[in-house]
C-alpha cells in the first residue's frame, strides 16, 4: 500500500528542487568534485532538471547537486549581462545577477577612469565583483569590498576565474569602516533595494547616498552609481553627473567627483561610446508637427538635455511636456530615433483603425508619452492586418490628445 508521508516528503523535495537557491557557502562548488559537477550540468534545460538532478545524486551529494544546477541557472541568466563566455566561468548569487552592472557599462566606466589617470581604485560594495573585473581588465588595480560573506566570495572567486587575481584583492568588511587612503580613487555602487523591491530615495541606499558623496570627497577622484531616476536636486553641487545607456536602456547614473567639471551634466550612449554635454541651452519652443519626429534616447531625457537635440536637428517640441522634437527636414543624429510622419489624428480609436485597415497593416509598433492607454490595449483595439508595417505615437500636440501615425526613418 503507498505510504501518503513519503509521497508528500517526494513532493516537498521536487518544489525545493525547482525554486532552490545556491547554498549559502560556495566552497563545495570550488572543490574538484563540484566544479567538475558545474561543468556537466552546465548546458541544463531547465525543464530536464528534474530528470538530471535525480540521475547525479546517485553519484553526489543531493545539496552539491541542487547547489550546481542553482549556479547554472544562475549563469545562464547572467549570459544578457556578461555574456557567456564570462558568465560560465563565473560565480553568482540571486542578487548579484540583478544588481550586477552590465559588462559594457562597467568597461566604458572603467576606460573613464583610466583616462583620467586612475591606477588604483577602492571599489566599495562590490557585489559579486562586475565592477572590479572591468577596472583590472582596464589594467586598474582595485580593492573590492563587501560586508556580506557570500557576495564576497563570489567576488574572490570570480577574480580568480578570470585570471585576476594579482589586480584585484576581495576584502570582507564593512565600507563604512574601511581606509581608502592610497587609492587614486573611490568607486560606490549603494545597494538599491531591500526587501520590499527597489529604494527609491537615495537616503535609503545602503549605505546612505549622503555617506557616499561624503567618501568621494575625501578621494581624489571618485564615482558613484545611483539609480537614473535620482532627482536632479539631489546632485551634489561638486559632482558632474551622467547618464548611461546601452543599446537604447538606460542603465545608470554615474555622480563623478574630481573631473574638473563640478555641476557639469551628460548623457552617454552605448555602444560607441557617443556622449552629449549639456550647455545650459533653455528649453525648446513648441511647434507644428512636422514631417519628421525624433524620439530621443532615455539617457538625454533623464540628462535634461532634449534641448541639446533639439537645437543640433533644428526642431522644437510637439507640446511643452513632452520629450518628442519634430522637424520639416531629417537630421541624422546618435542621440533620438528618427520618424518619417505620415498622419495626424486626433485620438480617435475608430479612425485610427479605419486608417490601419486602409494602408493594410499587420505589424504595429505603439509608443507612448503623455497618454494613459496601454499599448497592448489599443493593438488589441484596432487588430491590425496585412503585410505592411507602422508605429503610432500616442501623445499630446500642443495639449491635445493625438496620435501620430510613422514609420522609422532607415
């Protein structure tokens, strides 16, 4: 007769398999027997994990396995970020791979850095190491420093993965009580969320935004990250602050102290990199909408610098609150995605799928700035069909609801 008990025991341990994390000592994992293991469950799908955990355990132990299969799932994740010839030699933790800086960002950081002459930098809550790894790739040698345990033995074996060890050294400590004295410069990324999800106010931050500047004035040279949304009132007057983004995101926002250019703003985009300086200019005017729209990259807008496209393309704004500059000429420019406007209409959902229908198209593109409607709700709405494509802007103009009907000039 079937036991209930063992079956609700089986059961228990196939839920811990699908949502277990990596054990919280990542010393089996680095012995011969566990990197050996990390290697064959390396490729796993997640939907044979099942199959392959209870194959393994009959030769290893059953945390060791469900700890390598958990770094598995782990670098596979972490492939988008460091890419995978990096990832699969890596250590992670589950928060390290969502707070980690992505590899191109931290390169372009660390070649700014090294072009204002940094040779060493104290790279205070390194996390699982992403920043570090960029500084000594960058020929830096770096001091990286976390409280947590684990965090900071994912960064000492990740230096050593790498091959990086004589240019990084990992230190478990407290940042708040480490000497930084003998560094050309200070790195600080403040960890942004707790328990409840991100952190929003900057005083919240771990350690504290303002303990933060406070370490980077005292360096000669330093950089904090902090979350792009930061108001531009909680810049310090001494810092140049800029904004990064890659491939279109936008990443973060770097406070830099030491540059020479106290109160200086810019926005900088990857790959390139390509970066716009602000020059104070006032905002544009409104106009008319013309027969090209530019949609600037997320970095300018948080940069405050839509002005600055603006006057390079020639254009002004379709209404005073939004960031969408329009033209009568086209302008290429690194800095906004460029429309050709075929239509403008008022919000009218009929309309706009009569004009659809009309110019048969089935692949439509829905943007938004000013408008409360969903995308997915107008593509739902109007259902598009037929072999031609479009995007529609769905904004204000001059204070009126509108949609502005385009297609993306190549």
């Amino acid at each position: 007769m079937p036991n209930p008990a063992r079956h609700r025991r089986r059961r228990r341990t196939v839920h811990r398999l699908a949502h277990n994390d990596p054990v919280n000592d990542l010393a089996p994992l680095l012995s011969p027997e566990g990197r050996a293991l990390l290697d064959e469950v390396r490729d796993t799908d997640p939907a044979h994990e099942l199959a392959v955990a209870t194959r393994l355990r009959r030769e290893h132990p059953a945390e060791l396995v469900s700890a390598a299969l958990g770094q598995a799932r782990l670098r596979q994740r972490a492939a988008a970020k460091f890419g995978a010839e990096d990832a699969r030699r890596m250590f992670f933790t589950p928060n390290g791979v969502e707070q980690s800086t992505r590899a191109s960002v931290a390169a372009y950081r660390a070649e700014r850095m090294k072009g204002l002459g940094v040779t060493s930098v104290a790279d205070l809550c390194c996390g699982i190491g992403g920043d570090a790894i960029a500084l000594a790739r960058a020929g830096i040698r770096v001091l990286a420093v976390d409280r947590d345990p684990l965090t900071a033995a994912a960064a000492r074996a990740n230096a050593d993965a790498l091959g990086l060890t004589a240019l990084i050294e990992v230190r478990e400590a407290d940042v708040t009580e480490v000497d930084t004295d003998g560094y050309d410069a200070v790195f600080v990324d403040p960890a942004r969320r707790g328990g409840r999800g991100r952190i929003f106010d900057p005083e919240a931050y771990s350690p504290p935004l303002s303990w933060a500047v406070a370490a980077a004035l005292k360096a000669p040279r330093a950089a904090l990250k902090i979350a792009p949304g930061v108001p531009h009132e909680a810049v310090p007057a001494e810092a140049e602050a800029e904004w990064i983004s890659d491939g279109g995101d936008v990443k973060e926002a770097v406070l830099w102290f030491g540059t020479g250019a106290p109160g200086a703003v810019r926005a900088t985009l990857l790959p390139g990199p390509r970066t716009l300086s602000g020059r104070g200019l006032p905002d544009p005017a409104v106009r008319p909408v013309g027969r090209y729209l530019y949609e600037p990259d997320g970095a300018v807008i948080r940069a405050h610098l839509v002005a600055e496209v603006a006057e390079e393309i020639g254009g002004g704004l379709v209404d005073e609150t939004i960031a969408y500059i329009t033209a009568d000429v086209p302008h290429p420019t690194p800095y906004a995605t460029a429309y050709e406007i075929t239509d403008q209409l008022p919000f009218n959902v009929k309309k706009l799928k009569a004009l659809l229908r009309e110019r048969e198209v089935g692949v439509l593109t829905v943007k938004k700035r000013g408008s409360a409607v969903e995308p997915e709700e107008l593509r739902r709405k109007v259902k598009p069909q037929g072999p031609n494509s479009a995007t529609v802007f769905l904004t204000r103009v001059a204070g009126a609801p509108t949609m502005l009907v385009g297609r993306p000039v190549r």
